[in-house]
C-alpha cells in the first residue's frame, strides 16, 4: 500500500513541477500570440502527470477509466500541437498548409474518438475490477504508432531548420527543442517497454513519461529565458518609440510608469514602476497650469493638453495627455512631450517683424517680403518632416479626412500603402545614425522620383512611410508598388564615412480602397484610422512573410 501511494505521488510532483514552469513563463515574459500557443501547449503537458496520479488516487473504475482515456486523448493532441509548435518555432513556415495539417492532426483525433469509445474494450481493458493495472488492445498500439510518426515529423521539422539558412539564435533555439523531443521520446519508449512489454515480468516503475515531458518543458523554459525567443515583438516595438523625436510617457490607471522612451530622458529622470507626478512637472502656479492639471485629474477619460516654459531645460514644451481605452475602459495614459521652442522662436521673431513693420514705413515691402516667408517657413515645419523634406503624417491625415470622404460619395477608388525599411537597426548598430537619416532620405528620395504628380509622401513615423494614391485603383497600385519596391532595391547610396554603397530593401503593405457598399461613416477620423489599421496589419504581415514584399488587402 505505501508503495502504491509513493507512485502516485511520482506522478502528482512532476505535474506540480510543470505547474511551476507554466507560472514562471506567465509571470516572467510578455505575452503574445506565439506565447498564447505556447501556454496553451505547456498546459496540456500539465495533463498527463496529473491522470496518472489520479489513476492511482480514484477508487471508482469509472473514474479511473475516464483518467486513462483522458490522458491519451491528451497525448494524441499534444504530439500534434508539438508539430505545430516546432513549426512556429523554427520558422518552418511552408509547412503551415492546410493539407499537412489535416494529414497531421486527423489521425491524432481518430485515434482519441477510438480511446474514448473503447469498443470491445480494444484499447484498455481493466485488471482485477480496476485500472490501476491494465491490459492494452489494439487502438492503444496504433495510438503509440501515431505518436511515434508525430515525434519523427518534429525531427525532420527540427532537420531542415538546422540545415537552411536560419540565424544562429533560430537554430540555437531549434537545438533546444531537439533536445526536448528526444527526452520524451525515449522516456516514452522506456515507459511502455518496462511498464507495458515487460509487464509481466517486471514490477510497474511510474513516473517515466511524466518525467520525459518535465525535461522537455525544461529545454523550453532555458530557450525561453536564454535567448528570449518571446521578446522580439517588444524589441522591436521599444526601438520604434525610441527613434521618435517626442517624448512618449506610458502610465497605467494607477499613474505608474509603464514605458519611457529615450528622448523624455533629458527631461524626465524616471524608469518604468515610478509614480508619475503630473503637478511636479508644472513650474509655478498659474491659472492655465491649474486648469490642466484639475482636467487631467478631474476629467482622465479627456484630452488634455498645455504648452509651458520649463526653465531647467530651457525649452518651450507642449504636453499632451490622452487616454489609453480598452472596452471603453481607461487602463493608462499616453503623455507625450514635444519641443515647441523653435517654433516658438520663429513666431516670436515675426511678432518683432511685425513692430517694424509698424515703426518703418518706409521699408513695408521689404518688410513684408520677409514676413511672407517666414510664415512660409512656419506653414511648412507644420507640414513636413524635418528630416526627409516630405509631409509629416499629421497633414496626412488632415488631407485624407476628407479625401477618403468625398471618395466614397463619388465610388472613386483610391490606396494607401505603408512601407517600412527593411532591417533599418542594422543599418543604425553598423554604420551610424547619421548614416541611417542618409538611407532615410536617400529612400524618400528614390521614392518621390518614382511616384506621380498627384501621390501624397508622408514620413509615417521613424523609418515608416506611407503614400496615398488617389484615382488608383488595385491593379493600377500594384503596378507602381511593384516598381518602387525595384527601384528601392537595386538604388546604391554613396554615404560619407562609408566605404562601400548601401542598399536597402522596403516592406509594404497595401490597401485598395474600393468597396463602397457600407453606408457612409459619420466619423472621417474614426473611418480613416480603421484605414490606418487594416495597412498597418499588411504590413506587418509582408514583414512576417520575410520583408522585400508586397501584401495587399481590400477595403
């Protein structure tokens, strides 16, 4: 009897083990879609010890049948998802086709159904009234058949990636995963030759395939925390943000610093887990600085907004607060912070022409001439992008607000596209950020020479651009895409410091805008960030299909 509780247990330990390792991955990474895979899959592993060990606890044999089928039901479906996993992992992605998939994962549910109906008792039949021992038929042999197709199909999987041209990181990550695949594959094997082939021979040792699936569970968690296989998507996204020119501040509800990017850091001396103090960044006790900041604590679900004199930087800074809404819930706020001190110059400096303009008649003409151009100075910073020259995505946005409008009215089709240069950070980490702004501008370049009179350019945010093509419809889009993304390539930019030219490749996701049959919306800016959206999402997907691509949509 004690024996028999002690192998109970075996198996109970191991799942609290893998209970463990599935909290830490949850606590310790941020989540996203291939987590969410992940998670899923390491909870199926959770599983198998668990039946066992309730196998063994269960007195009724009613309930220690439902433990055996539930645990090789559990068995045929995580071999399965362990393919689709090593898939995902890998980069394998041409094995993503619907045929392989069905190939792969119908076997695995045929061989449950037969687990699960038992017919003739073919799969499991009880010894001694119970399950605790039991004798396996023939649906238990075609179940261990299909898990030993699975684990080979992982290991070809595994092959082809360690013998293409994947980065060392991936085929790090995939040595990983072969390894973890060889240890519950043999304690697989080692547990039915003992415990089922030498079974009358052999006393039962519990605990061998539980153990296997602990040890590859360990595998994952070491590629997982070592080489942060889950961290690319933050990676990047802490790049993006750290390459803008404003200063974005990130606060959860409870006005804890969530994210910071580079440029708030002159200003802003504070890391993420601080609690942000609106009120200590206000210099003096003026009406206007009062009325923000009871608007940004009386009313958090609004926009609010100042510009103020910060004597410590000696700068003129605009802040402007919105809120973060999930579900029509406010779970943070986004601050951002803009150096408004050149404009504020500019404009300072033609309130002084303006008095001379009044204490020299004389010189009016002159004077005026001088205005005029400043202001054309002023239309244009408000417009464009400093660095590139092209318009800025506010005034995009201001145009296409009513564009994307009047389009609809009349049915005339239109595109956007948003395009990304490829691998940018590599161009900054190897040459320079001064070389990266020449490959920027040597694209907008490139780009502007290519497109026609009446396209729009806009500098989309960092290394993001985005051109809207009016009267164009999708065929007439792909065309121009097609030799923009040609032109790009086969360009080589001389850059001073650089010995040899530099050539990039562009991203690019596209949306046709030509379906005309929903009703008009009544919000243009709510219409036009959908727009927004649904380009961004193309992209992203050229970018997931390996980059130097087009990916278009319809909308």
């Amino acid at each position: 009897m004690h024996l028999l509780a002690l192998e109970s247990w075996i198996d109970l330990i191991l799942c609290f083990i893998l209970f463990l390792l599935f909290v830490y991955i949850f606590a310790s990474v941020t989540i996203t879609n291939l987590h969410k895979v992940y998670l899923a899959f390491h909870f199926s592993m959770m599983i198998w010890p668990y039946c066992q060990f309730a196998i063994r606890s269960a007195q009724d044999p009613i309930y220690q049948l439902f433990y055996v089928k539930l645990a090789f039901v559990d068995a045929s479906l995580l071999t399965a998802g362990w393919i689709f996993f090593t898939i995902l992992i890998s980069g394998q992605s041409q094995f993503l086709k619907r045929k392989i998939l069905m190939l792969l994962f119908i076997p695995a549910i045929i061989s449950s159904l037969g687990v699960v109906l038992n017919p003739n008792g073919w799969f499991v039949l009880p010894v001694n009234g119970g399950y605790v021992e039991r004798i396996y038929g023939p649906i238990f042999w075609i179940n261990i058949s299909i898990l030993v197709i699975h684990a080979i199909v992982s290991l070809y999987i595994i092959y082809v990636a360690l013998v293409s041209d994947q980065a060392p990181r991936i085929k790090h990550q995939v040595m990983y995963m072969l390894k973890g695949i060889l240890a519950v594959t043999v304690f697989l094997m080692l547990d039915i030759f003992l415990n089922v082939v030498l079974d009358d021979y052999l006393p039962v040792i519990p605990g061998f395939t539980s153990l296997g699936i602990v040890i590859s569970a360990i595998f994952f968690v070491i590629t997982i925390h070592q080489d942060k296989v889950f961290d690319i998507v933050t990676i990047a996204h802490q790049d993006i943000i750290d390459t803008l020119e404003y200063g974005i501040l990130v606060l959860d509800d409870h006005e804890k610093v969530v994210e910071i990017n580079q440029a708030l850091h002159p200003l802003l001396l504070m890391e993420a887990g601080d609690l942000f103090d609106m009120s200590g960044i206000l210099p003096g006790s003026t009406v206007e600085n009062a009325n923000f900041l009871l608007r940004y604590r009386e009313c958090p679900d609004e926009v609010a907004e100042i510009e103020l004199w910060q004597p410590d930087v000696q700068l003129y800074i605009h802040i402007h607060a919105a809120p973060i809404m999930v579900n029509a819930v406010r779970v943070g706020r986004i601050i951002t912070f803009q150096d408004m001190s050149e404009l504020r110059r500019l404009i300072e400096e033609t309130n002084h022409q303006n008095s001379i303009l009044q204490e020299r008649n004389e010189s009016l003409i002159k004077v005026q001439e001088e205005l005029f151009q400043t202001n054309r100075k002023l239309t244009k910073m408000a417009i464009t992008d400093s660095l590139t020259g092209c318009y800025n995505r506010h005034y995009l946005t201001q145009q296409l607000e009513s564009e994307v409008t009047k389009n609809r009215e009349y049915r005339a089709p239109s595109t956007l596209i948003l395009i990304d240069i490829d691998f940018f950070k590599a161009v900054n980490d190897r040459y320079g950020h001064l070389a990266g702004d020449a490959v920027i501008c040597g694209t907008v370049e490139i780009l502007q020479q290519t497109l026609r009179q009446d396209d729009i350019l806009a500098r989309y945010g960092g290394e993001e651009f985005i051109i809207y093509l009016p009267d164009t419809d999708e065929s007439q889009a792909l065309l121009l895409a097609e030799q923009l993304k040609a032109n790009i390539e086969f360009n080589k930019m001389s850059i001073e410091n650089v010995d040899q030219p530099v050539s990039v490749t562009i991203s690019m996701g596209l949306l046709s805008i030509n379906d005309f049959t929903a009703r008009q919306p009544r919000d243009a800016a709510a219409y036009l960030s959908d727009l927004f959206k649904s380009v961004d999402e193309a992209l992203y997907e050229a970018k997931d299909q390996g980059r130097n691509r087009i990916v278009s949509i319809r909308g």
